[in-house]
C-alpha cells in the first residue's frame, strides 16, 4: 500500500504512521543526504555569513 500523503507537499504517513519524506526515506542514500544537508546549513554558512558581515569579501 504507498503512503497517505497529507496536505503538506512532500510529507506523507506509511502504513507504520511513520512519516515519510520525499523518495528517500529510510534509506543510507537519504540519511547521507539529510545529513549533508544539515552540515552545509550549520558549518560554511555561518562562517560565510560571518565573513560577509565583517567585510572580508568587500
């Protein structure tokens, strides 16, 4: 049975009422990518924002 989307795009419920995101849940590929993701917005973008702020790139 595929999932039960609800009316957020891209946030569907499985059979489990677990929720599922996108096509890459519960997969290592989603987990590398989710993880990623998170490390590119918590790392290089403050440091980059910071930079930018300081002037270093005027």
């Amino acid at each position: 049975m595929p999932p039960m989307c609800i009316p957020f795009p891209g946030l569907c419920v499985s059979e489990t009422n677990k929720p599922v995101f996108g096509m890459f849940s519960d997969t290592q590929e989603g987990l590398m990518l989710r993880g990623g993701l998170l490390w590119l917005l918590g790392i290089p973008l403050p440091i980059i924002l910071l930079l930018w702020f300081f002037g270093v790139f005027h």
